[in-house]
C-alpha cells in the first residue's frame, strides 16, 4: 500500500508540472495534492502547517493565474477576445506537430481574437503581445512553484523511515 500511494504521489506531482503549461489542469493544486498523498503514507512526516501553508500557496497562484493575463493583456489594451484566443492558441499549439507551439499558439489565438475584436492590426498585435507576456508570466509561476512541491517531495520521501510493504 506504501508503494502505491507514493507512485499515486508522483503521478500526481508529474501531472502538476504539466498543469503549468496546461490550462485545463490546475498545475500547483494538481502538485499539492501529490504532497497530500505523500502524507498519508506511514514513513513520511508532513506537518498540518506545511499542508496549509503550501496549500494556501497553491491556491494564490490558482487564482493569479487569472489575475496575470488579464493585467497583461489590459495593460496593452487588449480584450477579452484577445484571452479567449491565447487560451485557444494554447490548446491548439500543444496538440499540434508545430515545433514550440505552446508558445506561438497563445501569440497566434491572442492576435486572432483581437482582430477578430477590432480590425486593427497595430492594437491587435500589442493587445496580443500582452495577453502573451502575460499568459507567459502566469505560466512560469506555476511552473516554478510545482517544481518547488516537486523538490519538498523529493525531500520528504528521501526521510520516508517506515517499510515500504
């Protein structure tokens, strides 16, 4: 049962660091939720201030995840089409054979839903860089802290002093 619930662990810290990239896929929560499981396991000590802590974490970039693009994609003058389009153009960046689509997609969608918005190429290039520096920012976020709960994992299963059977 040890062993199943730190692969559970791991499998969900994996796919927390690909939530960062991933809009449908709450990155950090994803991770915490790997920290939750750790503690469940015999020979793993996690405190009830770690688990809050990193989880209030988690759920404040959970939620500047929102706040980051919007700023950036306002600042520059953009719209909410101009969101909806990186989202888009991420989606269709990750699935597409496209050599660094993840990052031209969200650039690609943000400029096609400004325009789509307003004809204007100048405004809707720099709504679309914005709404791009800006789903960049929150991106990075993310990912910094998923490897951070990546690394106390590491940390705590390498102190596991229990059998693993």
């Amino acid at each position: 049962m040890e062993i199943f619930l730190v692969l559970i662990a791991l499998l969900l810290m994996i796919l927390g660091i690909i939530g960062s990239f991933l809009p449908v896929l709450p990155g950090p929560l994803t991770s915490w939720a790997g920290l939750l499981v750790l503690h469940f396991t015999e020979g793993v000590q996690l405190s009830q201030t770690f688990l809050i802590s990193t989880l209030l974490i988690a759920i404040f970039i959970y939620v500047l995840d929102y706040i980051i693009p919007a700023i950036g994609t306002k600042r520059f003058g953009g719209s909410k089409a101009g969101m909806i389009g990186t989202t888009l153009g991420l989606i269709i960046g990750i699935l597409s054979p496209i050599p660094f689509g993840i990052i031209i997609g969200p650039f690609v969608g943000a400029l096609i839903g400004e325009m789509i918005h307003r004809n204007d190429i100048e405004k809707a290039l720099k709504a679309a860089f914005g709404s791009f520096l800006g789903f960049i920012a929150s991106t990075f976020l993310k990912f910094i802290v998923a490897i951070i709960f990546l690394g106390f994992f590491i940390l705590k299963l390498s102190e596991h002093n229990a059998p693993w059977y």
